[in-house]
C-alpha cells in the first residue's frame, strides 16, 4: 500500500469518527448578526442539548403580551417598566421559563441574560422611533 493511500484512508477514517461531535456544534448570531459557534457537547461552555429561544424572541414574547400571564407587560408598558429598572431581563427570562418558553439553565446563562437585555434596550429604542 502506499504511503499517500494509507494517509487517505486514516484521514476518512478520523472524519467518521469525528462527525457526532461535529454534528453536535450550532450556530447562531449575536446582536450584530456575526455567527457564533456554540458546542454543546462541552459543558464548561454550554449546557447538554438545551435548546433556548433567540434572545430577540424572548424578549419579543414579552413585548406581544405572551408573557402576560407569569405578570409580565407588554408593549410601551413593558419598555416603560424597563427604562425604570422596575423589570429585568431577568425577569423577562424568569417568566419564560415559568411559561415553558425557555429551560431553566436559562436563568444561571449569563450571556444569555445580557442578550436578551441588549433586546429589551432595543426595544425601548425602537419604540422611541415610533413617535
């Protein structure tokens, strides 16, 4: 056998084995559309095969009214109640979780947090454009 096929055929070899964990990896945006890599197969970065909501659709759940029901407002009620510091994107994700929106590791992710708040902050600036 030579050298080049042997190298070949250890290189297809690795590639199929390789391929669940290279399944395992998702892609998403951050707030400037750039896409981020997210393994969930490495626990230190990401939790086991938790699936969340975009954080721009967590927030945009509250601002529809879906989250009226775990007492979270909607529209300029819910952009007024942040601008105040009266709710959270902590809050915002708290109730999603209470509605089954999003898992509960949601509450300990703090890139998460810091996402959607980024998304309630936008809100409030567009709903300034309105007027």
């Amino acid at each position: 056998m030579k050298f080049s096929t042997l190298i070949d055929a250890i290189l297809i070899v690795g590639s199929i084995a390789l391929l669940p964990r290279i399944g395992g990896a998702q892609i998403t945006t951050n707030n400037s559309g750039q896409p981020i890599a997210i393994n969930s197969n490495n626990l230190l970065t990401h939790f086991t095969n938790v699936s969340y909501l975009k954080p721009f659709d967590a927030a945009f759940l509250a601002y529809q009214g879906n989250l009226k029901a775990q007492g979270i407002p909607s529209g300029s009620a819910l952009v007024s109640q942040y601008r105040t510091g009266s709710l959270t994107a902590l809050d915002v994700v708290k109730a999603a979780v209470n509605a089954k929106k999003l898992p509960a590791q949601a509450l300990n992710d703090t890139g998460y947090l810091n996402a959607v708040e980024s998304q309630l902050t936008s809100l409030g600036n567009t709903n300034n454009l309105s007027h």
